[in-house]
C-alpha cells in the first residue's frame, strides 16, 4: 500500500479531514487547509505552524484554532497532546501580535 493511501486509510486523518459544518449549515475548512498544508494537524510540525501563521490574516487564525479544538476534542492520546500544542502555537501567535 502506498504512503498516500495509507495515510487516507487512518482514522488521524479522516477525524483531521471529516466534512463539517458551522451552527449555519456552511461547510467549515479543515484546520490544517487554513495553514497552507495537505496533511492534517497531528502531522503537523509545532515550528512549521509557528513559521506559516506569521503570514496568516487574525482571522484565518482564530478560525483555524475554531477547527483544531473540534479535532482536538475528538483526538485521544498523543494525538489529542499533538493538536493541542499546535493549538498553542498558533495562540502564541496571537499574543506576539498584541505586542508587536
């Protein structure tokens, strides 16, 4: 089985990827989607996330960490510490803007 493959097959990715909507029926973007990546959140690198939401609008940032807190309370694990350090990062972020 190859690498893509087996990645699509993993419950990670399908609860990372899983179609969602918002309270107004509007299909909601997957966290990782506003970070510019094509792998979901517990494969993310905390310093790749830290590097890309530089260049993020406040919004998309507020949105994306909207979307990681679903995927993390759905994560159990490692998985569900992994988001959630992605989750700080991208509020570090947020922080080191209010001081800038």
């Amino acid at each position: 089985m190859s690498e893509e493959s087996s990645q699509l097959s993993t419950p990670d990715f399908l609860a990372d990827s899983a179609a969602a909507f918002d309270a107004w029926g509007q299909p909601r973007a997957n966290p990782h989607v506003f970070l510019g990546f094509d792998k979901p959140l517990s494969e993310l690198a905390v310093a790749d996330v830290l590097t890309i939401a530089r260049n993020l609008a406040v919004e998309d940032i507020h949105d994306c960490i909207h979307e990681a807190s679903t995927a993390h309370r759905d994560a159990t694990g490692d998985r569900q510490d992994h988001i959630g350090f992605i989750i700080g990062a991208l509020r570090a972020e947020l922080t080191r803007r209010d001081w800038v």
